[in-house]
C-alpha cells in the first residue's frame, strides 16, 4: 500500500502574474518587492531577502523567468535550475510570502502590478537606477539598496565547481 503525501504548504506561494491580484489583496501591509534569478541560492541570497522582508510586513519577489535569465548573458548554461525548481526553493523560504516571474528584460511592469510601499534591490544598484524606483516614490513609497553582507554569488559557486572537477 503506498502512502500519499500533501504537496507542502508553501506551494501555495507560488503565484502566477494573472493571479496576483487576489493574493496581494490579501497580504499584510507595506508589501515589500524585490526581484532576480536566485538561481543556486546561498546565504547572501537568504540574509539579502531576510533584510528586505524584515522592512515590511510581506514580501513579494518577482523571478526572472528562464529565458530573461539567459538574456542577462550570465552564461550559456545558466540558470542551473529551472525557473520552477527556483520558484519552489524560493517558497520554502520563511522571510518570502508570495513568489512571481516575469519574462520581460525588466520587472517594470511586474512592479506596476504589485505597486509596492517598498522597492528593494541588493548590491550595488544605486537607488535611483533601481527598475520602478520613481513610480514607487511618486506613491509615497520607499526604495531600499541592500548591500550584500556575504562575498558568495551563484557564478562565484560556479566556478568553484568546474574547478574541482578540473574543468
């Protein structure tokens, strides 16, 4: 006889663009945004989203989808993991409430959707070049550039890789 299991709970997460609507309804306020490809997720990655959940009540991040991801020319390979598998490791994260994609080269229009009262993104983006930065502030909004705490990317990861398996 085999057992049948629940999908987890933080499936439920995982939202898609025409969806958002309802969820964001009902999410607790300020709703903080910020958005990238997490693709092999590291402690920068969790300290960056802790940081920036802990400046709002929720928050929402917008993934690049796959093919946006190949369009920032990180790497013929890249991502390593798939825009669902990301979306699903994403999720599972305490300080993330809601997980969304985009496919444009800019979550613009993502963050015209969400119309978040914060707008994050980490390193070294200066505030007012931040996608969405003066649409949010026009809202009264904040914007927020979080600097990375943790000297660890997914392409550093990379290469350490390729280098022990002496590629």
């Amino acid at each position: 006889m085999s057992m049948s299991y629940p999908s987890p709970d933080f499936e439920q997460k995982i939202c898609p663009p025409e969806q958002l609507a309802e969820k964001l309804a009902a999410l607790p306020r300020p709703v903080v945004f910020t958005n990238g490809c997490f693709d092999i997720l590291h402690r920068g990655h969790v300290t960056y989203l802790a940081q920036a959940r802990a400046l709002g009540a929720s928050l929402v991040l917008g993934l690049n989808t796959d093919a946006s991801v190949k369009r920032l020319g990180k790497g013929d390979d890249r991502p390593i993991n798939n825009e669902l598998n990301r979306a699903a490791v994403l999720a599972a994260l305490q300080s993330v409430d809601l997980v969304t994609w985009f496919d444009s080269d800019t979550p613009a229009e993502l963050i015209e959707l969400v119309k978040p009262d914060v707008l994050v993104k980490g390193g070294d983006w200066a505030p007012d070049k931040i996608v969405g930065s003066a649409e949010t502030l026009a809202r009264g909004g904040s914007v927020h550039s979080i600097p990375f705490l943790f000297a660890t990317s997914t392409t550093e990861t990379i290469k350490k890789i390729r280098t022990v398996e002496g590629q």
